[in-house]
C-alpha cells in the first residue's frame, strides 16, 4: 500500500525540462531585444553629438569664426591625424546671401548635414 504524500504538485522531469527550454528561449529574445537596444542608444547618441557640433559650426560660420573641424571619439575637439569624425563646411555665394552646408561625418557615414545661411553685410 502506497501513500501518496502531498497534493499532486510534482513536476515530471519532462514538465521541468519543458520549463526550463522555454526560458531559455524567452532568455534569447530577451537577449536579443536588449542588444538591439543597446546599438539604438549608441546611434541616437552619435546623432544628438552631429546635430549640437553641426549647429556649434553653424553659429561660428555666421559670427565668422573659424570652428573646430575634427573630434575624437569621445567629441572633443582634436588634430586631424586621431580624428573619428570630421566636419566639412562648403561654402557657397549667391546675390546678398553667403550659405554654408555643413556635414558631420565618421568615417564612413554622414551622420548629419545642414545648410546655414547668413547675408554678406551681416558677415564680419
């Protein structure tokens, strides 16, 4: 005669092994979706950097400023030997108005571009 002790809340070894398989799917989605996070974050990050440095550049281009050109990785201003991204400004004259067009760019990309516009009696 066998007592039967508890309330049927065993796990068969193949109900664990079932658990245990689909956590570790769940576990590499979640994997998976952390890791695309990660890469959105460093891009938007890269993005926001162009954007205030394209802007900086802007503002120099219409106080008649010579702006930084080259940064480094981390966006401090840098030589153009250790420089991970770099800044063009081509400029450009019609009528009354001088137009820069600015891009950022890393080394293989363009991040980010604008075009400023002042007109020449406002230059320096």
């Amino acid at each position: 005669m066998k007592k039967h002790i508890g309330f049927g809340t065993e796990l068969t070894l193949l109900e664990l092994i079932i658990a245990v398989g689909l956590f570790a799917v769940f576990a590499a989605l979640d994997l998976r979706i952390f890791a695309e996070a990660h890469r959105l974050e460093a891009q938007s990050k890269k993005l926001d950097h162009a954007v205030i440095v394209a802007e900086s550049v802007a503002e120099c281009f219409k106080a008649g400023e010579a702006p930084d050109l080259y940064y480094d990785i981390d966006w401090l201003p840098t030589d153009n030997v250790s420089a991970d991204y770099i800044v063009t400004v081509d400029i450009a004259s019609e009528d009354k108005i001088e137009s820069a067009r600015i891009s950022v760019k890393d080394k293989s990309t363009e991040l980010f571009s604008l075009t400023a516009s002042v007109p020449k009696e406002a230059l320096p």
